[in-house]
C-alpha cells in the first residue's frame, strides 16, 4: 500500500529552524496558507483543519511558550519541510526532548506538535503529554473554536 502524504512528510527529511526570526517567518509563511491542521501528537488527530483566523492565535501561544520554556538564544526544536512554502511542521516539546536530535532514531520522542496541510494520521505516541500541556492545548482549542 502506497505511503500518504503525511505519513511520507512525517518520515521525510525535515530543516531544523535554527533562529527565533526564523521562526517568526516560518509562522508568517504558515499564515498566508489556509487549511493548516493543528495536531498535539498524544490528542486524537484532527479531522478538519482549523479556520484560518484562529491558527495566528495559536502560533502566537506556541511560540510564547517555545520561547519561555526552550530558554536559549536559538530555537532548534521546530523542523519544517520548505521554510519559505511550508506544509509539514514538527514541533518538539522543550520540556520533553528525548532525543528529538537523532531523527529517523527508532524509538526516538515524537513531536509533541505537528502542523500539516495534509490530514494528521494517528501516530499513537509512546508517551502521553503531562496534564498541563492538555490543559494548555486544550484552551488554545477552545479559544480558536469560541472565535
């Protein structure tokens, strides 16, 4: 049986985003194409992409808090497809990097977030995400749906 996008995407090779300006082009870049589904891996997988004027809310938070808990100078935890023309965005948890460095490693952690055009395939991740990651992911959910 033939790979799907996503699955192709999911195992394909990534670019590390480095730099916070990257990133903050990166979302940018993302913000200028709709249809973007929002997955937190240890969730159920989307089933429909979210509207497109609640994802800046959620790159915004995200990026808050990729900032406040990844307390470096460069970002190094966000891998994107095409940086520039994004479609497929892995992004790590800093409080749960495993071993995210060692990509394509069997049994390395999965992305704690991915961001993809293509619909998200269950990935059935090894470890569940603490409460307060849920929680938090769970409001930004809410919040975009209340908009």
């Amino acid at each position: 049986m033939p790979m799907t996008a996503f699955a192709t995407k999911m195992g394909g090779r990534l670019r590390g985003v480095m730099r916070w300006t990257d990133l903050d082009a990166l979302w940018s870049a993302m913000l200028a194409k709709p249809g973007w589904y929002a997955y937190m891996v240890s969730e159920p997988a989307p089933a429909e992409p979210v509207a497109p004027a609640t994802l800046a809310p959620m790159l915004a938070e995200l990026g808050v808090l990729l900032r406040r808990d990844h307390d470096e100078d460069y970002c190094g935890i966000v891998y994107v497809d095409d940086l520039a023309d994004p479609t497929f965005v892995k992004v790590y948890d800093p409080n749960n990097l495993g071993s995210s460095c060692s990509h394509g490693t069997p049994g390395q952690y999965p992305p704690r977030w991915i961001f993809s055009l293509d619909r998200p395939e269950p990935l059935g991740a090894s470890d569940a995400a603490p409460q307060g990651r849920r929680r938090w992911w769970h409001a930004l959910l809410g919040a975009a749906r209340a908009r």
